[in-house]
C-alpha cells in the first residue's frame, strides 16, 4: 500500500533516530522508541519480550563495545493504517579491546502508530 510523505518521513526519523542512539549507546533513548509489547529476534537467535527485556538485552550488547556504530540502508516501507512495515539493510561495527568487527544483516521490522510516535512493536535481524 502507498506510504504518504508524512508517514515515511516520521518512519525514518524513528529509524535514524534509533540507530543514533544505538551508536551512542544510549540504551534508554532507543528504547524509548520500543513498544511495550514488543518482540523480536536479534543476530544472536535470542527471542526479546517486551520494553523491559529489551533494554538489558541492547545494554548486554552494547556494553561490550567502546565504538558502536549502527546505520539502516536500502529502506521500504509499507503501511496500512496505523501499521507500518519496514524493510532494510542494518550494517554495524563494534569496537572494543578485542578488535573490530563489522557486520550486515536483514532487518525487517512492524511499527505501531500511537497517535503520537510510531513505535517498534516487532523486529527481527538476520545475517547475510
């Protein structure tokens, strides 16, 4: 279904601002822009429920790494309602004492409007 140009834009601010604050590793800011309700699946095939499980789980991740740096690429986007859709390519880099590493994965991801933001509600990464 089309996407207005309102929607997409609001969509990518979320992705953009997202992956900002995951390379700043600020865990309660991208959290912020999770459902509470939300589930998904990361590189590691770990099942997240939830806000809370969310959190520790992006702060586990993150905490191991000095440099963090996270982008989205390639981006659709679809909605219906207040349902959006997203596809897109997240590639990141992770340094830290043992080196960097460096890595690309499919992302693809279903956001909630609220009325007021739109929300991840669902989102699973897998590598190339």
């Amino acid at each position: 279904m089309m996407v207005s140009q309102q929607t997409r834009l609001q969509v990518l601010d979320v992705i953009d601002r997202f992956a900002l604050h995951c390379s700043r590793k600020e865990v309660e800011e991208a959290s912020s822009l999770v459902h509470p309700e939300f589930f998904g699946f990361f590189r590691e095939g770990e099942r997240v429920d939830g806000r809370e499980h969310f959190s520790s789980h992006l702060r586990g991740i993150l905490d191991r790494y000095d440099d963090v740096r996270i982008s989205f690429e390639d981006i659709v986007i679809g909605a219906e309602g207040t349902i959006v859709w997203v596809t897109a390519t997240c590639r990141s880099r992770y340094g830290g004492d043992e080196g960097t590493s460096e890595q690309t994965a499919r992302f693809s991801a279903v956001m909630r409007g609220t009325g007021h933001a739109w929300l991840f509600a669902m989102f699973h990464l897998s590598p190339f």
